[in-house]
C-alpha cells in the first residue's frame, strides 16, 4: 500500500505528476505560511513535506517520471529537515519564555558579511561537487541548495534577510525545474515568490512595531 502511495500518478497537460511532489510541497507552502505567522507547527509540518520532496528530486532512485536526479534539491530536503530541528527547538524555547516564536529582526553587520561568504563559497563549491555527481543544471542547483540552506537558518534566527534570500532561489528555481519537468514544484515556486514578497512586508511592519528596524553592528 505505501510503494502504491508512493508511486500514485495524476495526469496534467499529458504529463505524469506524482501526487508526493503535489503533496508534498503543499506542506511547504503550509510551512511557509507559518513561518509568515511566527508559529511553531511550521517547522514540523515542513519536515513532512521535505521527507516527501527528498524521493521526489532523486528520480533516478524513486524512479519518478522525470527520472532525472537534482542532487542539490534533494540534499536540501536532508538540511531542510537538519535545520528544520534545529529551528523547531530555538522557536519552541524562545515562545515560552515571551509568548512569542520569534521577533523578526535585521541581521548584523557581521552577520550580512557571512551570509554573503556562505553564498559564494557555497555556490560554487556545491556546484562542484554536484557536477562530479551528475547533477542536473549544477550552478543552479548549487545556488539553490546554498540559499535555500541560508534561508532557512536566517528563519530558525528570526532575520528579515531571509525572505529576500528565497525570493533569490525563487529566480532560479523555477526555469530550472520547469526545465527539468517537476512542473508541481515550479508553479510553487512561482506562488512561493509571491508569497515571501508579502512576507517580508508583514515582518517589516513587526520590525517596526517592536522597535527593531535598526541594523546592529
């Protein structure tokens, strides 16, 4: 029954979608939005999601319809579920003790300095490694991988950067899963990129609010 879940097509425009990759990134919109609303179910609920994405980017060995394997999509899902811990424990702590899961803030000089060093080294180490694997598009996917990974960590810390981070994987991510034919996944990145415009707007006003508009060094 669950190999029949698993492997469970529907048919759009002529071509074969699995309902995991549908499924599935609807719990990653589900987790976006709450994040949006600073709740702490939107850790978990994104873990599901990435659980099912992860057999979803590795089409060679789930034998998906696109048969195609995006190392760097799929190893995202892996450091999506890492982080996703780590993030669910700092909102969950942090909720208790001022009833509240995070208080959205500029990130620090320092901070800016490091993500900026993430986003180039990473980019171009991972786009190595998954080239040597045989990666689908791997600058792409290496930068998808990257910021996708920045992103979520600048989520788990409460920094604002963090939706113009994935706006970033957004410009990239959708030609190249367009291209790659995980269509679900493109059209969410499309609704994703809408979504976190608003997002970042929402956490602005919360900055300005609480008095924490202001970048520190």
């Amino acid at each position: 029954m669950l190999l029949g879940l698993l492997d469970a097509q529907v048919s759009i425009a002529g071509h074969p979608i699995l309902w995991r990759e549908i499924v599935g990134n609807g719990f990653g919109l589900a987790s976006a939005i709450g994040g949006m609303r600073r709740v702490v179910w939107a850790w978990p609920v994104g873990i599901i999601g990435n659980a099912l994405l992860f057999t979803v980017f590795l089409g060679g060995a789930f034998h998906t319809p696109q048969a195609l394997d995006l190392y760097g999509q799929a190893g995202r899902q892996l450091l999506f579920i890492a982080v996703s811990v780590y993030g669910w424990s700092q909102w969950l702590r942090t909720s208790r003790a001022r009833k509240t899961a995070v208080l959205p803030r500029w990130a620090s000089t320092k901070e800016r300095i490091a993500m900026i060093a993430v986003m180039v080294v990473g980019t171009a180490a991972f786009a190595q490694l998954f080239g040597y694997l045989g990666s689908y598009g791997k600058w792409a996917d290496a930068w998808i991988f990257t910021g996708s990974l920045l992103a979520t960590f600048g989520m788990a810390r409460g920094i604002t950067e963090f939706w113009l981070i994935w706006i970033g994987v957004d410009v990239v991510g959708v030609p190249l899963l367009f291209c790659a034919g995980f269509y679900p996944s493109a059209f969410l990145y499309l609704v994703y990129a809408a979504f976190v415009a608003w997002g970042f707007v929402v956490w602005l006003r919360i900055q300005k609010a609480n008095g924490t508009s202001k970048i520190s060094a």
